[in-house]
C-alpha cells in the first residue's frame, strides 16, 4: 500500500475499509493493489507518476498527484487531460454529486492545484 506521507492519511484508512468498493460510477482498486501507475500500467506513460487507486469503470482513471490531490485522469490520453478534483474529501463529495467533469468551484475555498503535478522523484512510501 502506498501512502503520501501525512496528507492521505485518511485517504488512505478509507480506501483500506472500503477495499474493492464499486458503486454506480466507481470501482476502487483492492487495497492492497493501490499503486504507481509505472507499476500498475507501465505501458502508460501519463499514469507512472501517479498513485492510482481506482476509476470509474470506463475511460477514466483515480489517482494521487505527487501534492496528495486527487485528478481523474483519462487512460488512454495524457495528463495535460487530468481533471484535478481537489483533496480526497472533496473527491468524494463531487464523486456522489456526479461533478468529477465539472470545473472546481473555487468561491467555495477548494484550491486546486493550477495542473497536474508529476512527481519527479518518489514522494511515496511503501508501507
């Protein structure tokens, strides 16, 4: 299981008690499987940066950024296309309203990162 330091703490204790959840517009990887995109699909270049822990059963992957922020990103595609979604909680929240394709709305105080941000080395520990 990969965490990113502190900031996914939760995130990461929730993806473990919902292990292999699926819903009408997400399926989350097992636990245990959660990981770099370079490990899960090496093949994909825009995802080895990534810690990816699910998707939505279609075109679209979940995943980490290196600042802990969750994007939804296309699997077949680049990462200039993610979709940043804020943090987790907020990933949630617009997971459940079905707005992962809507813009952030930033008079609300969620902050989203201005792209994507790959890791350039690796920001994530093994545990």
């Amino acid at each position: 299981m990969y965490t990113a330091g502190g900031r996914s703490r939760d995130s990461v204790a929730f993806l473990a008690q919902h292990d292999r959840a699926t819903g009408a517009s997400a399926k989350l990887f097992p636990a245990a499987a959660v990981g770099l995109g370079a490990e899960r699909s090496p093949e994909l270049d825009h995802l080895t940066a990534l810690v990816i822990f699910g998707t939505d059963g279609g075109l679209e992957v979940f995943a980490f950024d290196k600042s802990g922020a969750v994007v939804v990103v296309p699997w077949i595609g680049s990462v200039t296309d993610a979709i940043p979604q804020g943090t987790f909680s907020t990933f949630l929240s617009r997971l459940v309203e079905d707005k992962l394709f809507d813009a952030l709305d930033r008079s609300s105080g969620i902050s989203s990162p201005p792209s994507c941000q790959l890791a350039q080395e690796e920001p994530f520990v093994d545990s």
